[in-house]
C-alpha cells in the first residue's frame, strides 16, 4: 500500500529513547523543556510562552478554557477545518460560526472571515490548510481591528511562513500538531503557544491539574508539607514527557530535510499533472510564503471523485479527503448554511500521497494510476455529469 501519510523514524529517535530510558525519568522533565525550547527557537518566540501537550486537540481545547469562552459567544472558523476546532468550541457551550473558504486554496480569506462575524464574535480560529499560510497576515490585521482574539490550529504547518513570521505567531495563540501522521511526530503530542505571558503561565498550571507547584519535589525543603496540593484552577493532565520529547527534538533536526523532500514530491507531482485532463492540482504559492507541503490535493469531478478514490485503493494507493465542510456535520447545528467554496472544495478534493519517505517511482505510480482512473471513469460517466 502507497499511504498518503506515512512518520520517518530511524535509529536516531530510538537512540533518543534509550537515554531517556536509561536516565529512569520518563515523564515530563529535562528533555521536556528542551524540546519546548527547541521548538519555540523554531519559531522564533520565547520558551516560556511555548507549552509541549500531549495533542493538538488538548491545546486547542486550552486555548478555549484561557480565552474564557461559553454560552452567548461565537467563533468564527473555515467550515472547512479538523472536528477537533470545532468540538473545542461546541463543548465549552460557545457556537462554532463556520465561514466559508476558498475552493481552490481550502483557506478562508478575510473577506468570508468578516462576513461571519457577528457582536457576539470573541474570537476567530483559523486552520492553516495543508501547510499553507493562506491570508493569515490580513485576518490577524482584521482581528486587531475589531478586537478580536485569533487563535491558530497550525496542526499542518510546523514550517510554514510569510516573511518571517511563523504560522502560529501572527494572532494570540495557536497549537500544533506532531501526531503519528504530521511531518514532524511525537508519536502523539503537541505545542500551544499563548503570546500574552501571564496567560501563558496560566496555561502551563492548568495543562498540569491547575497545580501552582509542578512537582511535590520542588517544594520540598520550601514547605512544611511539600506533599499538600496547592491548585490554582481545576487543570487536567495534558502535558507531554521526555520520551516523546526526546523523539521530537530528533525530529526537529531532520525537519528541514522532511520539508525539502515534501517540496521535491510537490514539484514532481505539478510537473507530472500538468495537462492531464480533468485533474486540477493546487494553485501556486504566493509569494513570500512558505509551505510545510502537508498535503498534495488534486480536484476532480464530483460525479467521479469517490470512484477514482475507490479504483486507487484496489490499486493499493490510499488516498483521502480532509476536511470534510463542518457547517454539513448536524451536531454543530448549522442548519441550512451554504458555504459555496466550501461544499465545492469538499465535492472535488483528493488528497494524494505525500510523505517524506514516499519514492519518486512511487509518486509516478499514483499519477499513472490517477491519470487511468480519472479517464476511465469520466468515460463512464452518463452525458450531462
């Protein structure tokens, strides 16, 4: 089976794990911290505003929590976007308010941002689409304007830009993800960033059970009874460990190569696609930003796209579509919502194969066996589809 994600892992990450192992400290500790400095270098912020978690979703559900929002206040976000936004909002009792995006880039602009918005809106949470910034720049603009808080879900985009500014860094705060299919893995984990340093300290004490000592062992010597718990907020356990922070800092190091692979396959991709009739692949990158290369989509018919889908899993490439337009899923409660950008972009989109381990001769057998679908099934389709 070609994936269409697929982790490189080797013996460096292993041996990262040996030491920790031999260290006999498994949970979150020196390789924690290091890491969450590695990272925050990466992106050019400080340290202590930069939380390792153990998901994307546990920041994201954070970000909800230290922003305060409940029942009466909206959030604007792409319809187009993880579940995981979506039910960060939904559970807090706030209304998720989907606005439409692009059919071809898969991002909002700030045009269907501000169309969304409402004097109920707290705050504005937006997903960088498969690794590209998307109008990231003018939304955060159009938040400080009304006052707005913008949150990230930079899930895709552990290298994305423009100029040099680091997706993630443009609005308030934003989380990360370095699960067991992002370009970076933890195997599970993630990264929130808060830019307000005192919300920042906020967030580290709630990710730990709202203690205000991490550790026992830290007041010990301090206190009388360093054993007694001192809880500033009720706070869950969502922080990482050494374990998985010792495969990330590993992995940090190989991301510049993963990056330029990704970009190598995408190049190789638009050049194999060009002029294959019926296939549309992504448009160009503007210039200035810089992409993660997450994702590679091409848009087809909808009256053909799941068939192709299905003749490439018999050929044993699996492809996907991600992320199915929200406003259509009942249990946000969108009701009668048309998001035209969003619904065509849902209809029409494949994501093909894109990994760093994926092999140029792999890369030539899906756009042959896409080529051979796509014909195939456009051939069979009645008149009029």
């Amino acid at each position: 089976m070609i994936n269409v994600f697929q982790p490189s892992l080797g013996e460096a990450e292993a041996a990262a794990v040996a030491e920790v192992f031999a260290s006999n400290w498994t949970g979150r500790g020196p390789r924690t911290a290091a890491f969450e400095a590695e990272f925050a270098a990466h992106l050019g912020v400080p340290a202590e505003q930069l939380l390792f978690t153990n998901s994307c979703t546990s920041g994201l559900f954070l970000a909800v929590e230290l922003l305060e929002l409940g029942p009466g206040d909206e959030v604007v976000l792409p319809s187009v976007s993880f579940v995981a936004a979506a039910n960060a909002v939904a559970a807090a009792g706030a209304r998720p308010v989907f606005c439409d995006s692009d059919e071809r880039t898969l991002n909002p602009t700030v045009a269907h941002v501000e169309a969304a918005l409402t004097d109920r809106t707290r705050a504005v949470l937006v997903l960088h689409y498969g690794g590209r910034p998307g109008d990231i720049a003018g939304i955060a603009a159009l938040c400080r304007e009304r006052g707005l808080t913008l949150v990230e879900d930079a899930a895709c985009a552990v290298a994305s830009a423009v100029g040099e500014t680091a997706c993630g860094t443009f609005g308030d705060l934003a989380s990360w993800s370095f699960d067991s299919m992002k370009t970076l893995v933890t195997g599970d984990g993630g990264a929130l960033y808060v830019r307000d340093p005192e919300l920042a300290r906020r967030a580290r004490q709630l990710a730990y059970y709202g203690l205000e000592t991490a550790s026992s062992l830290d007041a010990a010597g301090h206190s009388d009874r360093w054993w007694e718990p001192r809880v500033g907020g009720f706070g869950r356990r969502i922080v990482g460990n050494d374990v998985t922070a010792a495969i990330g800092s590993v992995q940090l190091r190989r991301l510049p190569d993963f990056v330029a692979r990704r970009r190598e396959l995408t190049e190789l991709y638009d050049r194999l696609l060009a002029g294959v009739a019926g296939v549309r692949t992504p448009p160009t990158l503007p210039a200035g930003h810089r992409d993660s290369y997450y994702f590679y989509w091409v848009q087809l018919d909808p009256a053909i796209r799941d068939g192709v889908a299905a003749d490439l899993l018999a050929a044993d490439i699996y492809t996907t579509f991600r992320y199915p337009a929200l406003h259509r899923v009942p249990i946000y409660g969108a009701g009668e919502l048309t998001l035209p950008g969003a619904e065509a972009a849902a209809d029409r989109t494949l994501l093909l194969p894109l990994h760093q381990g994926l092999t140029d001769a792999q890369a030539h057998t899906v756009v042959e066996a896409l080529a051979g679908a796509v014909a195939g099934r456009a051939g069979a389709a009645p008149a009029g589809e």
